[in-house]
C-alpha cells in the first residue's frame, strides 16, 4: 500500500465517477464453499453511499485514464489537461481483493481510456478480470466496460469472465454521437450490444448432445447514455432507451445527467446537471419496464416532449388521460390498477389478492400502503368517489411544488 | 395462562417448538405470554405446555418465510403476532394472501424490516485485518444490528469469506469463523481493533468517487441510515466533502475551457485518418459492402443495428432478393438467418436450388422496426425507403449479373419492376426488366404469419412450385 498507489487510485477512481451504471445485481449465484473468495447471491449489496447519493457497491475505477479518444463530455479524452495515471494488473487484482477481504464492495468495476488501440485495451481489461477469476479463485461480482471498437473475439472472452458487459451510447441520437465522441461510430456501438445479446443467447441453449455452453455475462449488459449534453429531447431519449430494451435485451438503462468537469471543452456547457431531470428519466424508464407504458405513451402527456419536471411521468400521464379515470379499485384490471398514480406494482399485487377475500375500502388501501394523497383523486371505491376532483383545473397544481424562481446558478 | 421463554439464538426452532404444542391443542393467543432472552417476573406461576397428540396443523411455506424473519424482530410482541396468525391459519388457510388484514400487515411490516436489517449488515460491516500466525489470515467487526440478525447472518460471512479468519462481534453476540467451522460467543463491549492501512486506501476512494456537482444528501441518508455510520470508517470523510464541493464545482466552472496539451492533435488526427470510411469510389462487390456501412440514405440506418449487404457467390446464376433484414439478421449481420429464411432454407431444399450458389439479399438494407416491450416488431419500409435502397440493390444486380432474378414480396416487386401492386395475380410468372428477368413469389414470412393452417400450407406450395420454375429457367 504505497503512496504511489494511492495516488493512483485517487486519480482513477476521480476518473470513474462520471458513469453511473455500477449496480451488483442478477448474476448467477456462486460462493466459495469449495475454494476461492467472494460470492454473489441473489440481490446486489451497496456497500456505502456518498453524499451525491450514488451507492458504491463495486470498485469502480479506470485502468487508465490515458485515452486517444477526443469525447467532448469526458474528462478523460485525448485533450483535456487531467493528470493521468495508469495500473498495473497486479495493482488492479490487489486492489480489489483486499477491499473485497474488509467487506467494502461486492467486485470490480473496470473501465478504461483507450490506449494504443480499442484491441490493446479491452485485451488488458480481460487479462485482469481472468486473473482474479483464474490465479485468485475470485467469485465476486466483475463488471467490465466494453470498449465498442474491440475486436468481437475480445468481446466473447470477456463475457467468460465478467457477470455484466456494458457498452455505453452516451448519448441519445447518432448525430450527437458524431459530433462529440468523434472517433466512436453509433452502428459499431449497436454491433457489440447485438455481439453481447447474441453470446447470451447461445450460452443458454444447450447443444444436442446436452453438453451446457460456457457462460457468458451472466448479468447481462447495461448501457449509459449522458443526458443534457446535446439538444435531444426526453422523448428521444425515451426513444432511444426503448429501442435498446427491444434490440439488445438490455437490463438497464442508465442516464447520466451532464455534470461539469474539471479541464472543460468549449464545445459544451458547463451548467448544473439536471438532476431532476434525470430523476423523471428514471422514472420514465421504470414505467416502460414494469408498468407498461410505451415510450410514445408518455411522451404524449407532454406537448413539447420534455417531462413535467414538477410532476412524476406517471401523474402526469394520467392527468393528461383523465377520460380513463376514476378506476373502480374493486373492478378494475390489472393493466387498469397499473396506470393509477400512486399505486406501485407491490400495491397493485396486494389488491389483487386482497380483492379476493373482500370488498377494498379506503382504510385497506391504507394498510396495503397505496399513496392516497396521489391516487384519491383517479379512484373509486365504496364511499369515495372523486366527484368533480377529476376534471378540476387546478389538480396539477395540488401535487407540483409551487414554482421557484430560477437559479441564476 | 402459559409462559414462554424463547432463546437469543435457535430463537425460530424455540417458537416453532413451542408454538406447534400450543396450537395442536387449540390454546388461544390470549393464554400465552412470550418473551425472548431473559425470563420476565410473572405474578403467577406458569402452566407447563401441553404435550401428547393433538390436531393436525397447516401451514403454508410462505407463513415460514414471514415468521423467520419477524421472530427476529426486536419488538416484544413479534412471537404472540406470530402465534395469532398460525392460529387464525388453522381455518383460514388463505390469509396471508389479504394484505388488508392489520395483522398481516403488521407481521409484514416486522418482516421487512428484518429482511433490511440483515441486508444492512450484510453491505455495512467493515473488517480489519488482525495479525496472524498462522497461513489463514484473520479479520475482525464490530456491528451493532438494529434486530437479533446476527445468527441468520453468519452462513452468508462464512460462504463469502470462506479462505481467511474472521469474527463479527455485536452487543447481543459474536460470530467467529475458524478453519471453516462457524461458531457463536456471547456478545461484548465494542473490542479494540488494531489500525488497518488499507482504511485510508479505501477513504481515498470514497472521496474521490463522489461527484461534488451532484449532491443529494436525502438520497444517501435514506440508504444509508446515522445509526450505522459510527462503524464505518469512510463516514469520517463527509464532513469535509460536503464543505468543498461547491468551491470544487465554482472553480471548475471558472477555469472552464482549457489549451489542449500539444500531442493531443497529432493522436486525433492519426487515428481519424485511420478509422474506416466509405470507399471514394465502389468498382467491386466487396467495396460495396465496406461502403452500404457508412449508408445514410435514409433514417434506417440511426435505429437498426448494422447494414445487412447480400452474400454469396459473385457470380451466381440466381439472386434471391426479399424484403429487409429482420430481427435475427440485424443482429448477426447476414441476410435470411432468421425464421424466414429457415423456412426458405427448406423450400429451395426441398426445389433442388442450393441456396450457397445464390446471391442472397433484400431490397432494403436496414432493419425496420418499432420497439415494443422486450420485442421489435418488423415494419414494412415505405415507399422513399425502398427508393433510396434502390441504389445498393442496383449495385449488387450490376456486379452480380443474375440469369434470373426472384423477388420475394410486395416490397422486393416494387426496387426490382417500379411496382409492389398485385403481388397475388403476379407471382409465379417472369416479368422483363431492363436488369433482367425477375421472377415474382410470395414472401417466407408471409407464410409464417398466416393464421389458417390450410391457407399457410398452400401458400408455401406456391412458393416452393415457383423455385421449381426458378430450377428449371436456369436448367
């Protein structure tokens, strides 16, 4: 543990922070009953939070921040002043075990600039993940960045050791692509997505003579795209999100609101990241993967394809849909329970269920943990009824927190 | 009135026991005290349990779960909730399912709380290394749990930290794990653990991994609860993390656009010169295919994922022309890979043709399609689409020079004779065109998408008698 080391990991893990996607969580389980150290069971664990309210669950760093690519939003690229530092694989694989052994994280998360070439890098990147997975019997959770550009043979190798690969698209439309990310191309970044599904898919058919292929990224693939760094609208974004979900059979999603850098370009703004409008994205988002919303859908609640930012995406589609409502609790389907503000999917289970043994009053709601302040007015049930709460004019403003007075900041 | 005392640790076996002899003879939640650790000072001697046979009792694996948890539970009251369900269970099987009832709620409520506590010990206890003398290494914690979660806990310490020595002490008990073996030992005062370098390592870290532009110090705390910070060492940091950040974020702002270091042109320009581009000018088939990649002749290309050109022999005597990639063939890149071309696949099998002599390639080039779910449905390209394809389509008929030509569906009828229109009256006969004779069929995944049976068998027997005269035209 020299200060050398230290050194290094300040610089590369201030290298790291800027991507968001560092969840531990839908692998295979494994443990190390038989030999080797870590396990990974089930739900992923964030091990510490810090003050920008992000979780640490895996230690999430750069091999090298040294990168030949020119992206305008990354701190990292070829013309930026940063200081720059670079691991060895030993400094990586010790790093990670003896955080591992003290119970801080739950794996790696291993990123990198691209060095020398996008083959040379990803080479390196597996050659640390196979040694804690081949010298060091590691069993924890390994998330490794794709590099798009990489040849695909490194790409299938990767996928035998990392739970998760994920490739970013930074952002939302080819053009922005182009434009601030020069030497990265959208269809190449489309083909190791398709690469990576396709890899997941053979690794679970088993051939005729029964014998199972070897795994490959177990936890699937995630991307980041940066919101707020080109013009693209939240429809666009949603667009894009949904596209990607159909295509590549992603797990998630993440949007990374553009937050300043030190040693800024001039090609982009260096204003406050839109952190509310990133949360409503999230939102957004989980609606298309569990509620049943269509990107289309939600964007059509907001005439200029920006998300309300005073109201969540799900009130704010049924304030513009208010013919569907109320929902009679005790009829009402599944789809139908799904689209009433205020009731999660959890709610929406126990309904059902509890529909089952009696009639729902608004007390039972309660006790099921239904928001009623959010879902009274879209509802119905054995005395309550919205009455003309519904079609009220001022019913957005009931639930928008009262206007602010724009930041000059 | 009966008593029960149930232990700190094997508290479940303890109530399961206990419960089971009490519920088997029907005695009612109301003549039964619980406690667990030490014995309260009754005013009145306890009635022994009963024994002997009673009545049979049900209980649905999903109570189990629940109870596991909630008997772990610091609330004096978890064992008699507990109790009142398995009784209330014996004749309504079917409670748990009405999350309405206050008493499935309240269990369900303990349970989750629980269910949390143990996750945060799992994701908050910080071990430092302890010296050793042996080949194992050696590591101990200090925790102080919320609820009584320490002995669920252990199996999940033991299969992760499986090669090394450790012990997790709290006030209520200790867990030590030596050579394998898992062990418990009363609990004890918060014990003195010798300094760990690699604390400071790791508050390097987490220092420098928190983004000063982005604060949002509900989201932490809520995830993150005080009462377990005072055993984290990385908590140390934040004050003075909070205090910088936004002089960080001001300064950043402030220094704003840099001069780029010198060598930074010199690496953009040579690797731009060397990134793929679209050949300056397409004489082959094989520069066609390195230029369709750089196609942006219509919107296709910014949602699918790569160009799908034709493949096969540059001479072929036949080009079979469909559609557009699907799904499949968008993915892998190759033309007919899909279930449509699985099927073509046993139709020109079973005509005699052999597909790998055939130049295989649809009129559009890009997968259309709109995102639904976890699925992409396939969407017929219009007109200016097919239009703007026309140009690679034209390519390949050049290079190729097919004897014949056939144009699978409405959309490959309308790039090879200027016309989608009467697909059903046209197919099965030749038409002339000025790049050579296009002999006009069904689609394969016009046939897959037929709901009648009947209709799809006959459809399929059309198109197979159609590659028959494709044979025999080339014969």
């Amino acid at each position: 543990m020299t200060p050398e080391l230290s050194r290094k990991l300040a610089i590369l893990s201030d290298a790291a922070k800027y991507d968001a996607s560092c969840a531990s969580s839908g692998t295979e389980r494994r443990d190390a009953r038989k030999g080797g150290l870590g396990s990974t069971e089930g739900s992923g664990i964030c091990h510490a939070y810090t003050p920008d309210g992000r979780c640490i669950s895996l230690l999430k760093i750069l091999m090298t921040n040294f990168c030949i690519f020119d992206c305008a939003y990354c701190v990292n690229r070829v013309s930026s002043n940063v200081e720059r530092a670079r691991f060895s694989v030993e400094e990586v694989v010790t790093l990670t075990l003896e955080f591992y052994r003290r119970n801080y994280i739950e794996g790696l998360f291993l990123s990198s600039g691209i060095i020398r070439s996008p083959d040379q890098t990803m080479a390196d990147m597996v050659r640390i993940a196979k040694t804690l997975r081949e010298e060091h019997g590691f069993k924890g959770y390994i998330h490794l960045k794709t590099i798009p550009d990489a040849s695909p043979e490194l790409i299938d190798e990767a996928g035998l050791y990392a739970d998760r690969l994920s490739i970013n698209i930074e952002l939302p439309q080819d053009d922005s692509i182009r434009t601030f990310a020069p030497e990265k191309r959208p269809e190449t970044i489309r083909t190791a997505m398709a690469r990576v599904r396709s890899g997941r898919e053979a690794s679970r058919e088993t051939s005729h003579t029964g014998k199972r292929p070897a795994r490959f990224a177990p936890a699937g693939q995630s991307t980041q795209m940066i919101v707020g760094a080109d013009g693209a609208n939240d429809a666009t974004i949603l667009n894009t999100s949904s596209r990607l979900y159909a295509g590549y059979g992603l797990k998630r999603v993440y949007y990374s609101a553009f937050s300043p850098i030190p040693d800024s370009s001039a090609m982009l703004p260096l204003v406050k990241p839109p952190l509310i409008r990133e949360h409503r994205l999230y939102q957004a988002d989980w609606l298309m993967r569990f509620y049943g919303f269509e990107a289309e859908e939600i964007a059509s609640a907001t005439p200029d394809g920006m998300l309300d930012l005073g109201v969540d995406p799900k009130l704010g589609w049924a304030l513009a849909h208010r013919e569907d409502f109320p929902v009679d609790v005790n009829r009402a389907t599944k789809e139908q329970l799904l689209r009433v503000p205020g009731f999660g999917t959890k709610t929406v289970d126990r309904i059902l269920s509890a529909r089952r043994h009696r009639t729902l009053q608004w007390d039972d709601l309660v006790r099921i943990g239904a928001s009623m302040t959010k879902a009274k007015p879209f509802i119905s049930l054995p005395g309550w009824s919205p009455g003309g709460l519904i079609d009220a004019q001022n019913l957005r403003a009931r639930f928008a927190p009262p206007p602010q007075q724009l930041s000059l900041f | 009135m009966h008593r029960v005392v149930l232990p700190e640790t094997g508290t479940m076996d303890a109530w399961r026991e206990a419960a089971r002899r009490l519920a088997t003879h029907a005695v009612p939640p109301a003549q039964v005290e619980w406690a667990v650790g030490e014995a309260p000072q009754g005013l009145f001697d306890p009635e022994p349990l009963p024994s002997g046979e009673g009545r049979a009792l049900k209980v649905p694996r999903a109570f189990l779960e629940i109870a596991e948890k909630a008997i772990l539970h610091r609330d004096p009251a978890a064992p008699d909730l507990l109790y009142q369900a398995l009784v209330r269970l014996q004749d309504q099987p079917q409670l748990l399912s009405d999350a309405a009832d206050p008493l499935v709620r309240r269990l369900g409520a303990l349970q989750k709380a629980v269910h949390r506590d143990i996750h945060k010990m799992r994701a908050f206890v910080r071990f430092r290394e302890i010296p050793s003398d042996r080949d194992r290494r050696r590591f101990a914690a200090w925790f102080e749990p919320e609820h009584r979660v320490v002995e669920a806990n252990a199996g999940f310490f033991a299969r992760r930290f499986s090669d090394m020595d450790w012990a997790i002490h709290t006030p209520d008990l200790s867990v030590i794990f030596e050579d394998g073996e898992v062990s418990f030992a009363p609990g004890a005062p918060r014990p003195d653990l010798p300094d760990d370098a690699a604390e400071s390592l790791w508050a390097t870290y987490f220092t420098n991994i928190f983004n000063p532009a982005r604060i949002k110090l509900g989201s932490m705390r809520q995830h993150m609860p005080l009462k377990y910070w005072k055993n984290m060492p990385e908590t140390a940091q934040i004050p003075a993390m909070l205090e910088g950040a936004e002089a960080r974020v001001r300064a950043m702002q402030a220094a704003g656009a840099t001069q780029a270091p010198a060598r930074a042109a010199t690496i953009t320009e040579r690797y731009r010169a060397a990134m793929p581009k679209a050949p300056a000018v397409i004489g082959t088939l094989e520069e066609a295919r390195a230029a369709v990649r750089h196609c942006t002749r219509c919107d296709l290309c910014r949602h699918a994922t790569q160009a799908v050109f034709g493949e096969g022999p540059a001479g072929a005597r036949l080009m079979v022309v469909g559609e557009q990639p699907g799904d499949q063939e968008d993915l892998a890149g190759r033309p007919f890979v899909g279930p449509a071309g699985k099927v073509l696949d046993e139709v020109m099998q079973a005509s005699g043709l052999d597909r790998g002599r055939a130049w295989m390639t649809n009129a559009v080039k890009h997968f259309k399609f709109t995102p639904r779910g976890k699925r992409r449905i396939h969407q017929s390209p219009d007109k200016g689409e097919v239009a703007a394809c026309k140009w690679w389509l034209d390519l390949e008929r050049d290079f190729v020079k097919p004897q014949l030509t056939l144009g699978l569906g409405a959309t490959a009828a309308q790039a090879l004779t200027g016309t989608g229109a009467g697909i059903t009256r046209r197919r099965g006969t030749v038409e002339d065109t000025s790049s050579g004779p296009v002999l006009l069929s069904w689609h394969p995944s016009y046939i897959l998408r037929l709901p009648d049976a009947g209709r799809a068998a006959e459809a399929r027997a059309e198109l197979a008698e159609d590659l028959a005269l494709a044979r025999k035209l080339l014969a």
